[in-house]
C-alpha cells in the first residue's frame, strides 16, 4: 500500500466522484480508477458504493478512511518537522471567516517577512473550517467562537460588535421582525447567535436566505431585500453614507470572539509560529484553551 493510493482513496470519498478527483488531483480518470481498484484487491474488500451520482463509502471504505487521514497527517508532520527550519518556508494553508477586518494586514506582514512561504487561503463558515483544521486540510483558521473541542487549541485575536443591519428606512427593532433573514449557510457564527436571539424571544423568522458573499449580503441589505447580524467593523463604509441603519441587542447575543484555531496535537511549524506571532503583534492576542470560553 502506497501513500499516493492513500491520498486517492482520500480524494474520492471527500469529492464523491472519480471525475472530480481526477480535477483535484490532475491526474487522468483511468488511473484514479485503477489505483482505487488495485487498493480494493490489496485489502480484499469493496471501499466504495458505486451508482449513478458517484461513489459513496462502504462501512469498510469509512474505517479506512478515519486511519489513511491519520496516516497521512502523520506523514505531512514528518516532513515538516524533518524540514523544519529557523527561516519559514514552504506551504501554509490557512481559512478564515469573511469578516475578519484585519485580515489584509496580517496577510501583508506576513508576507514581506517570510517571502519563502507560500501562503493560501480559504474561506467559510465557522464550522466548516473547525472541521478542516480538524482533519488536517488546513494548519489553522480564524473562526468565531465555537463550542469547546478537546483537539483544538485557539490563540485570541479581537472581539466584535454585531448588529442587526436593516435599510434606512427602518429605525425599530419591531419593524424588523417581519423582515427575511439574510446570512451565510449553516455553520456561521453569527446566524447562530441571531438564531439564539429569535428563540429566546419565541420569534420564528418569517424566511432565511442564504448567501456565499458578505457583500452580496450587505448590497441586499441597502436595497431592502431583508435584515442581517454582522459585525459592525465591517459595515463602516454604509453607516458613513447613510444607507443602512444599526439596531443592537444585548450584549450575550452581540459580543463575540474572532479566534485562531489549531490542532492541539500538529508540530508547530516555525511557518506556523511566525504567522500567530504576526497578528499577536498586530492585536495583541494571546492564547488560551477552547475550553476557556
């Protein structure tokens, strides 16, 4: 059994077809489906469902990939910590959320320090990325609070104010209450505290729309289409011009972290150390335990 044939197997079950394997991979179909089957003769077991929409994990293709992820992740930490130099070099992979204002600066710092690191990033929501860092696709993300995971650790960054965003024609809460809800997909921390706050005000919103971009969100907002709940760092530049109106709610609802996570158990790279020292020297952040929060 090879590393490569590991990686594949990985790639198929996470995309769900041979086609869009062979996309992520650049490799041509037919090899992605010879090592898959040549994997199947080596353990003498069937991985994969195969039908008309793709492929889905067998119960044994499910076993298999919880330890080829472990076994992969151990092999990448090999090689850093092997390779690892006082100088930050190589691929650091990194998600955030969208909101993240100070996110521009840190990248910038970051890299007119370490020119020899080559630096992605990706976005999501907050639940989303935990999962990614979890499973060992990213070295780290900047989320909003989240609930406590024994294999994370987080380093704090800054604290936001949310509010609740409507047009200007709007200047009540209670004119709001009717109003479509316009946030990012399941996952995000803010629909989850504005969700919070209908529930503890037995309201159900009247509809929820859901959208990829903050600033497809925040242009429907200005043009009436419905409220939402975002930080009010981030929708400076429309308080200034007048297009859009705050309504705030109490603070257990609209105080919130923006956090950087990582796995507790991952070598820390000096790629990876330099990148938290660089936005601790831009917000003074220090790091704590998830459990803390």
């Amino acid at each position: 059994m090879e590393f490569k044939d590991l990686e594949i197997f990985q790639t198929v079950a996470q995309k769900g077809t041979i086609t869009d394997a062979a996309k992520e991979l650049n490799y041509v179909q037919s090899n992605i489906t010879s090592r898959i089957q040549k994997l199947e003769a080596e353990l003498d077991t069937p991985l994969f469902n195969r039908h008309s929409r793709g492929m889905t994990l067998t119960p044994e293709g499910k076993k298999l990939l919880v330890y080829s992820e472990k076994i992969l992740s151990l092999t990448n930490e090999m090689k850093k910590v092997v390779q690892s130099k006082t100088e930050p070099a190589g691929k650091l992979e990194i998600g955030t959320v969208e909101t993240v204002i100070k996110l521009p600066m840190i990248l910038s710092s970051y890299n007119k320090k370490y020119k020899n690191v080559d630096l992605s990033l990706l976005t999501g929501v907050t639940e989303k990325l935990q999962n990614d860092v979890l499973h060992n696709r990213l070295d780290g993300a900047f989320v909003t609070e989240i609930d406590q995971h024994p294999e994370l650790c987080s380093h704090d960054v800054f604290q936001e104010e949310l509010v609740l965003l409507s047009d200007n024609t709007k200047t009540t809460i209670d004119q709001l209450l009717n109003e479509p809800v316009l946030c990012f997909s399941e996952g995000c921390g803010y629909r989850a505290r504005l969700a919070r706050w209908y529930k503890d005000q037995n309201i159900v919103p009247k509809k929820v729309m859901e959208f990829g971009t903050l600033e497809t969100i925040l242009g429907s907002v200005v043009m009436g289409l419905g409220i939402t709940f975002v930080p009010k760092s981030a929708i400076g530049h429309l308080l200034e011009k007048g297009l859009v109106h705050c309504h705030y709610l109490p603070e257990k609802y609209s105080k919130i972290n923006t956090v950087f996570i990582r796995r507790k158990d991952t070598y820390l790279t000096s790629t990876v150390e330099k990148f938290i020292e660089t936005f601790e020297e831009i917000d003074g952040g220090s790091a704590y335990p998830l459990t803390n929060f």
